[in-house]
C-alpha cells in the first residue's frame, strides 16, 4: 500500500509540526536565538578590534594602573 501526499498537505503538516516544536520548547528556541545574538556581538567586537589601532603592552599595563 502506498500513501501520497500533495505537496500542498504536506507543506501544512511541515507548518505544524515546527509550530507545535516552536511552543513546546520555547527555552530551546530563545537559546538558539541567545546564540546567534553572542555570535554577531562577537563578531563585532573582533571587527571593530581589527579596525581600532594597536597599543603596546605598556600603554595598556600603564593605563589599567591609573585606573585604579
């Protein structure tokens, strides 16, 4: 016995089932999406560290003593 599925029912049920995963695992979903948002701040970060002109050891060492 063979069952077919038009592609149009089976893009509904493909629809409720991520639906259905969606709000059943919310904690699931929000730490991809935590993920993702750590991924561009990072990669940011390293962009604009890249682009940012460079110090020497000292000036850094110098600078974290006046801080304090």
């Amino acid at each position: 016995m063979t069952t077919t599925i038009e592609s149009d029912e089976l893009k509904q049920l493909m629809k409720s089932a991520i639906a259905e995963v969606l709000e059943e695992r919310r904690d699931w979903m929000r730490g991809i999406v935590d993920e993702a948002l750590e991924d561009i701040a990072l990669q940011r970060a390293i962009d604009e560290g890249l682009e940012s002109h460079t110090v020497s050891r000292d000036e850094v060492f110098a600078y974290l003593e006046t801080a304090q």
